[in-house]
C-alpha cells in the first residue's frame, strides 16, 4: 500500500507539478546572475587572494561564539557605508535572512501587511511570528492603508509593518516605494523592502530602488548576496537597535553556524565591483531594452521593464512542454508553476543576464514563437 508521502508525489505527478533536480544545460536564461559575477575571474581572485591572506573556509561555529570573524565585520562596515544605512548584518542567506526579520521584529499585537506576491521566505516567517498578518493586493498602497485602518478601528494598537519586494521575482514588476513611504510615514509603520531582484541592477551604483530610503529609521531592506552579486548570503540594513535585536532574539541567526569568512570576502569584492564598474549594469540595460523591443515586435508577451520577463502561458503541462521544447534548442528556461505562482499563469521565468548578448536574444525569441505554436497545434 502507498505511503502518504507516495500519494502525494504521484498526484503531484498527475497534475503536472512534480519537482525534479536538473543540472544546468543550455544557454543561461534561468539564473540570476544578473552581472555574469558567478562564474567571473574578479570574484575567483577575490577567493584565491583572501585564502591567501589566510581566511579560513569554515567559521567553525555560530557568530555569537567563536564564529564572528574580523572578514564578517569588515563587509557589514562596507555594506552599511555602501547601501547608506546605520548598521548591516549578515545572513547565509535570503530565506534565511527574510525568515528571522518576520520571525522576530514584528511583536505580539502588532500588524503585519504583506504584498500578495511576496517572497515565500516571509511567508515561512510569518508563521513564526506572535503579529497578526494579512494580505494586500499587488502593488496597491490603498489595499494596504485599508487593511490598517481596518485593523486599527478594531482596536490595533501595536505597529504595523509593511512588507514588500522592490521588484518582483516572477513578475519582474516594481513596487511602488515612494507611495509606500509616504504609507508608512503616515502610519508610523516600519517598511520592509526585499531588494533581493534590484541589488547591483538598479538604483545608484546598484544599491536598488529603495537606496534614498537607506538610513531612515522605519526603514529596514534586505539585499541578497546570491543574485547579481554572484556569490552568497544576505545583508539586512537596519537601524542599529533592529540589527541588536535580531542579533540577540533572531533564532535563525543565533543557532546557525556563521557563514564562511571567505563568502562574506567575495561580497565584499562584489560590492566593490557594483561601485567601480557602473558599465556591466549599462550593458544589462541595454539588453533589457533590447529584449523588450523584439518582445513587442516578435510575440503576444508584454514586456516586464526589468531583467526578468515572464512568458505566461496558462495550464502546468503547457508550460512544461514549451520549457522542454526551448531546451532541445538549447536553452536554458525553466517552467515555473503553482503554487510558486497563482493558480492559471504558469509560465516560463525568462532572466537577462550578462551571459547572453543580443545575437542570442534576438534568437531565443524567435525560437520561442515558433516553439509556442508548435506545443500548442
């Protein structure tokens, strides 16, 4: 007789939602990274030299205890001066990072309203939380500003706290900050932006779209280490008395083993990189200005804005079967299905790195109509 565990892989399986490990193949339309940093020699030198210099690979132990390295310190001093906060703190990373600040910030009484899209990280720490939490609609501040003075007619008394994404991982669509702020100022509201899709592709020197923000006192961002900047982690930038408390209430940070010291330095070299090269974002945006020209001259997809462009096709299998049918042309595109996206808008998640030019976008996209049509006859 099938074991619990077996019924549900099987009706995973049926309905087209079965999860598998694939090893990359193809050309990179998949990835975020964003800035071709991964596989690059700047951040292999960075390695070699920090190990060099003595850096070892492993920490050892938490960072409240023999775990806190000097390499540690010196990357949240950079990232605080860098994305213009009071305080940084690093995480091994985004779930992880986006999982504590849910888990332990918001405090028993007070309002949690997350944006409808948000990351499954926050929702995981929510869950942790003593706060109330509820949903607001995509991009809407009047969802929002509804949902706590709804809560504060019914006797909220506590804080509430916002929680969005600057930019959106499946949508690749851009919250609205500035309406947001002004949402939180008027409420005394604490706003959390996740950066993770921005950090190194917007904003001044890649500080993402909350970077005029950075330093004020409701405001806390994270930025994720393994996106554009090619390596690992997370940097939650905070009010120093936020960063004390997750340092000192924050289990996920407490408990884990402190990430590698030669992490947190090829960080800190891709930091450097976002100040000193502005020219690897221009190129960036050149092919996302490029993509989006062939998008509206070639294809029914209306263009996203940013480096991430979804291809929404509908149904689960249609979508795995148009994934399937760019891979045996030589891409790298994967189907991205409920319930990492809601229910009717499977699609493919089609990401502009610097691992691509315009050749290959101008191809890929006429490769992509004609496999369309061919899945669909």
């Amino acid at each position: 007789m099938p074991s619990n565990h077996e019924r549900a892989l099987d009706a995973l399986l049926r309905r087209g939602r079965l999860r598998s490990l694939d090893t990359p193949a193809g050309i990179d339309f998949t990835s975020n990274d964003y800035l071709g940093l991964a596989q690059s020699q700047a951040l292999a030198d960075a390695v070699v030299a920090a190990i060099e210099r003595g850096l070892p690979i492993g920490a050892g132990g938490s960072r409240l205890l023999r775990g806190n390295h000097p390499e540690h310190e010196a990357l949240e001093a950079e990232a605080a001066a860098f994305f213009g906060a009071e305080t940084a703190l690093f995480f091994g990373g985004g779930f992880i990072a986006n999982t504590a600040l849910m888990a332990t910030l918001p405090s028993r009484g007070d309002l949690i309203v997350y944006d409808e899209l948000i990351h499954a990280s926050v929702h995981d720490g929510m869950r942790l939380s003593k706060a109330e939490a509820t949903a607001a609609r995509h991009n809407d501040p009047q969802s929002i500003e509804d949902a706590i003075r709804t809560w504060r007619a019914a006797g909220g008394v506590g804080q509430p706290w916002i929680v969005v994404e600057s930019l959106y991982s499946m949508d690749g669509d851009r919250a609205p900050i500035d309406k947001l702020a002004q949402l939180a100022a008027r409420h005394d509201a604490m706003l959390i932006v996740d950066e993770a899709h921005a950090t190194g592709v917007f904003g001044p020197e890649g500080r993402g779209f909350a970077a005029h923000l950075e330093g004020a006192a409701n405001v806390i961002t994270l930025h994720t280490c393994g996106k554009a900047l090619g390596v690992m982690g997370a940097l939650v930038l905070a009010p120093k008395t936020m960063r004390d408390f997750l340092v000192n209430r924050a289990r996920a940070f407490i408990y884990a083993t402190a990430p590698s010291p030669l992490v947190a330095a090829a960080v800190r070299a891709a930091l450097q990189i976002c100040q000193n090269e502005p020219e690897r974002r221009e190129r960036l945006h050149g092919l996302i200005a490029f993509a989006e020209r062939e998008l509206k001259s070639k294809t029914r997809f209306a263009p996203s804005g940013s480096q991430i462009q979804p291809i929404i096709i509908g149904a689960d299998n249609s979508a795995l079967a148009l994934a399937a049918a760019m891979k045996a042309r030589g891409y790298d595109i994967r189907a991205i299905r409920p319930p990492t996206v809601p229910e009717g808008t499977a699609r493919l998640r089609l990401t502009i790195t610097l691992n691509t030019d315009e050749a290959v976008l101008s191809r890929l996209i006429g490769d992509l109509v004609t496999a369309e049509a061919e899945v669909a006859a």
